[in-house]
C-alpha cells in the first residue's frame, strides 16, 4: 500500500478518474475473495454437518466489520492520532465525518480509499475462521471479531499504511504481509491453542467433504488477488500491472512446488494441495508484490510451496495444535517469509524494483523488526481478547453440538440432505 489519505494527498489534489475506476474493480474483487471465494474454500475444507457454519461465519464477519469500519476503525487505521499517532489513529473519520464525495485521497475519493481498505479489514478476521471451524459458538466469534478488528487490526494497520512508527522505519509491506497475513496466522495459532483440537485430532479428523468446493473457492481467490495486490498500487499503471504479473506467478510456482513434494512424499497429487499451494504463493508474495520482479516471484513462490507445506506438518504434527485450514502455516508463515524477502528480491540486483533506501542487509533488519513486532503484539492482544471472549460467552460448543455439526445445532439448517 503506498500510503494513508495524508499521505497520498502531499503533491497532487485531482481526481484521476481511471485510477478511481480500477480502485472501484479491486474494492469488488477483493470483497469477492471473501464473498464468496473463501467462504467456499474454507467451506469444502470441513465436514459435510458444517459447510453452513462456515458460509455464516464469513457472511456475518464481512457484515459486523463493515459497520465497524465506518463508526470508527477506519479512523483508528487512518485518522490522525495526534501525540499517539505513531500507534494509532484519532477518532476524526469516524462515521466518515467531513468526508464527502468530493473529498479527495490524492487522486482517489477518500470514500474509494475507505471502500477498498475495507475489504482487507474485512477478510483479515476471516482468514482467520479457518482456525477454529467445526467447534467455536457463533456468539463467540462474533464477540471475538468485534474486539479482534479494534484492538489488532486497527493498530497494525496504523502502524503499516497509516503513517505509524513502521511506516516511519521504512518497512516495505505493498498489500499485507503483516497487515493482513501475519495478523491473521498469529491469531489463527491463538485461539486454535486455547479452543483446543477438533474432536478425533490429530489422529481421526475427517478428510475434506467437497474437494471440488475448495477448488472452486481458490479459483476464486486466486482472481480476486489481483484486486488485492494490483489495487494496492492505488493507481491504474504499470505498477499495478507487474504487481498482478509477479502475483500469478508466484501462485502458479508454488502450487506446482506443493504438488511435486506431495506427490513425490506420498505418492498422488492431490487437488486440495495443488490449491493450498496456490494460496500459499499468493500470501508470500502479497508484501512484496509491489517491489519484485517475475524473476523474484518466481523464487518467492517455489520457497513459499516448500516452506509452507513443511509448515503445516510442524503446526498440526510437532505442536499439536489444530489450527484445522492451516491459516498459520499458509498465511502466517506465507505473510512472515514474504515481508522478508521483499527486501532481498526487491533489490536491483536480484531483479527487483529497488524501491528501498537501504541495503539488502539494513531492509532486512528492518523487515524482521517489523515481522516481531506485528507477531508479538498480535499473539498477546489475541490471547487477552480470547480470554476475555471466554469468561463472556465461552468458547467452545458442547460435545453433542460438535458431533452432530454445527449446521442444525446452531443455525437450524442443513447444507445437504442426506
């Protein structure tokens, strides 16, 4: 992302409408990531008794964080916060207050900009549903993504995009390595820890109900990737175009990577890992998206195939802890990896657009700092937030809810007749 309102505003006050147009597009296509491309990716993932659950968990966090958004976590993210701006913003956009249509956001209306961030604040937390499927109560969720957005993503966000002491430092992150990814894994091994596994983890968890679904909302995401980084160019140029370009190919190399190693480990090549591999090349290559080359991307996404997939057996084997969609393996360690090799394949000699001041070494340092930083404030909030959901409204469902899904227990509904 190039910058706050302010920010884009210091040289140019006129509206460009073709950099409006593609802004409008990428607002659509990164709401169709969520709507519907993860909702079924994550909803083929899980058993058959659950695939609603799961629709209704990613209909109802677009919903909640759309109004939130506009009472005040826009603001939070973007607003100036005076003395604590270097944290988080004011509360001077809330209700978009003294913005209107001709309010610009350097060449953008502001209502543009505010559409557009939006859909990140609003699939971040979704990401997140992978991590607790098939267990969590609805109130829980709901409760948990209310406070989630407010007291993580609002500030990271801040911190990255909206003028705050990374931006300050220099950290490269184009569309949301740690805004969105590194948020989202970090919360996602959280709450999985405290929920605990899903019933019959690790050893007798049911495979997948509808490959097919997952395939299909991958295709999706995949599509509306290109909203989400090419419109992080926040202008209709060529920037946006290799930021599309380096985006394809690193998801088409890593979901390749991901099927040769488990074809080779064991023995098929599936269509579930050929799409996670695809999701996890465009998590990595998302921070680095606006400052690489095809030549980087190639190698972001062969690393972020291997990685990865290597990844989820430590999370899920190793640690015992059932993150169950591997939002921390593909995501969190896709945004972290990622936002750290921006600053070696953005460089000029590796093909990059050597869009930093630094040397390889000195934006790595500053990439790590960025990649602690976000990790550990996201894991302490997360675990607090949790906490706090817990002695609310509990957690977890009752066992008999879990056994016979969360479909007609909780929503009185059924996704298919048996």
């Amino acid at each position: 992302m190039i910058g706050a309102p302010d920010a884009l505003a210091q040289g140019t006050d006129k509206l460009d409408p073709s950099n409006t147009a593609w802004i409008l597009t990428s607002t659509a296509l990164v709401l169709f990531m969520t709507l519907p491309g993860l909702a079924l990716f994550y909803g083929g993932l899980v058993r058959a008794q659950n695939v609603l659950s799961v629709l209704m968990q990613c209909f109802a966090i677009t919903c909640i964080v759309s109004v939130l958004w506009l009472i005040g976590v826009y603001s939070l993210a973007f607003g100036n916060g005076g003395p604590l701006n270097a944290y988080v913003g004011g509360l001077e956009k809330a209700f978009l207050a003294g913005i209107g249509t001709g309010t610009l956001s350097g060449t953008l209306p502001e209502v543009v900009f505010f559409m557009f961030q939006m859909t990140f604040a609003i699939i971040t937390p979704a990401l997140i549903v992978g991590a607790y499927v098939e267990r969590i109560k609805f109130s829980a969720m709901a409760l948990f993504t209310v406070f989630w957005v407010i007291l993580v993503y609002a500030p990271v966000a801040h911190w990255v995009w909206g003028g705050g002491w990374l931006s300050d430092m220099g950290v490269q992150d184009f569309a949301g390595g740690l805004v969105v990814h590194a948020t989202c894994g970090t919360a996602a091994l959280v709450i999985a820890r405290e929920l605990g596994g899903r019933r019959g983890f690790p050893h007798e968890v049911q495979p997948p109900h509808s490959p097919g679904m997952v395939m299909m909302g991958a295709a999706m995401l995949w599509v509306g990737w290109y909203g989400f980084n090419g419109g992080s160019a926040l202008a209709s140029d060529g920037a946006a175009g290799m930021a599309i370009t380096v985006t394809h190919i690193s998801a088409a190399t890593a979901a390749l990577t991901w099927m040769i190693i488990e074809w080779a480990g064991h023995g098929k090549p599936t269509l579930v890992g050929i799409t996670t591999g695809a999701i996890a090349g465009l998590a990595t290559i998302t921070p680095a998206s606006g400052f690489v080359g095809p030549i980087g991307a190639l190698a972001i996404g062969a690393i972020a195939g291997g990685l990865c997939y290597v990844a989820v057996g430590i999370v899920k084997a190793r640690c015992r802890i059932d993150d169950s969609l591997d939002v921390m393996a593909v995501h969190g360690v896709g945004g972290c990896t990622g936002t750290l090799l921006t600053a070696v394949f953005g460089a000029a000699a590796f093909g990059g657009l050597g869009a930093s001041k630094e040397t390889i070494v000195g934006q790595l340092g500053i990439q790590a700092i960025g990649v602690v930083s976000t990790v550990v404030y996201t894991a302490v909030a997360t675990w607090i937030i949790v906490k706090i959901v817990n002695a609310l409204v509990g957690l977890r469902v009752d066992p008999e809810e879990e056994l016979e899904g969360l479909d007609v227990r909780t929503h009185g509904e059924r996704g298919y007749l048996f």
